[in-house]
C-alpha cells in the first residue's frame, strides 16, 4: 500500500469513526446494544475510544510504511482538535437538527 493509499484511508476511518457515537444511538462502540438512547458523556467517551482506534490504526500503517516519526504533545492536540472537528456533522445532525415527530 503506497503512501498516499494510506493517507487517504486514514482520513476516511477517521470521518467516519468521529461520527459513529452520533449516528448509532443504541449500540455502545458499534458493538454492543443498549436498552436506552445514550447520554452525551458516553457519547464523548465513544469519541475518545474511536480517537484512539483510529490513531492506532495510523501508527500501525505509518510502521509498515518505515521508520515511525516521533510526536509531541502538538501533534496529539491538532489532531484530536480535528476528530472533533470531524465529529461536527454527527453532533449537528443528533442534537441541533430540528426533526418533526408525526
């Protein structure tokens, strides 16, 4: 897998993970189903869990790539502040979008 291929799929995990706490409103992590709709906190914590997920899924292609970079304190706050980012669209769609119940 080139460099590039890699980059690429990085970005689109990471688009859709920061969604997923948003958009799957009665499974814990995608994985495990709830009786209830989920609180806000769970939701945040789902979106640190998926962080997470998705930097190590990064780290794992940057090693089959070559020599891993080493990373400051920075690089672990931009690139949180961009899942957040990432996240906007799930969290405007879950509580700000206005839905009519008919």
């Amino acid at each position: 897998m080139s460099q590039a291929v890699s980059v690429w799929l990085v970005i689109v995990v990471a688009v859709v993970a920061a969604n997923l706490p948003f958009v799957l409103d009665r499974q814990l992590l995608g994985v495990w189903p709830l009786r209830a709709p989920k609180p806000l906190g769970v939701r945040v914590l789902e979106l640190v869990a998926f962080y997470l997920l998705v930097g190590g899924l990064g780290l794992l292609l940057e090693n089959r790539l070559g020599q891993i970079a080493p990373q400051g304190w920075e690089f672990y706050a931009i690139t949180g502040a961009l899942f957040l980012t990432l996240a906007f669209p799930g969290f405007v769609w879950r509580y700000l979008y206005k839905r009519r119940h008919d």
